[in-house]
C-alpha cells in the first residue's frame, strides 16, 4: 500500500468517511482539514492506537513484534525495537489488527 492509501484506510477505521477525503495538491483533506499522516507522524499513530479494543490489543502486539522482527532482524533488543517502532510501522500493524482485509502489500 502507498503512504496515502495507509493514510486514508487509518482515517476510515478512525471515523472518517472515505467519499469525502479527497488529494489536494499531495495532500489528503476532509474538507478544510488535513487528514493526519499516519505513516509517518507518531503523535497521529497514538491516537490511532488508542482507538484498538482491549481485546485486539494482544493481536495489535503481535503484528507489530513480526513486523519490526522482519525488518531489523529478530534480535535481544526486539521489545526495545518494537517500543521505538517507526509511525510506519505502527501502521502497518494497526491495519493489520483493526481493519480486517484493508492491509495488502505493496505490488
């Protein structure tokens, strides 16, 4: 998936209706407000996290241990990787957990 198809999935799983997010120049608006950039903004992905039910919370943990796993290596530092996991990361898991058949890799 491109960043702002990530962006705009997020935004849909948050609340935001798709029919109204539209591109503009770059950037994706919901009306006259910026849709928040997911993929690489940590404050917006907090607030995303907040959103996963207690009882997806363990599932959310587990995509994202296999995701930093598979892209630094699993490691003795993995749980300090995975608490440092980048925005995007973090969505990539949160897709993965809370948006049942959104998440698709990049072709």
């Amino acid at each position: 998936m491109t960043s702002a198809e990530i962006n705009i999935a997020i935004a849909q799983a948050c609340g935001w209706t798709d029919t109204e997010i539209v591109n503009e120049g770059g950037k994706l608006m919901y009306g006259q407000t910026e849709v928040p950039n997911y993929c690489n903004d940590l404050n917006a992905m907090h607030k995303a996290e907040m959103r996963i039910p207690e009882d997806r919370q363990a599932v959310y943990d587990t995509h994202l241990v296999a995701i930093v796993g598979k892209e630094t290596g699993l490691m003795p530092s993995l749980q300090f990787r995975c608490i440092h996991a980048s925005a995007k990361q973090r969505a990539k898991a949160f897709l993965r957990t809370f948006t049942v058949g959104k998440w698709r890799e990049a072709k």
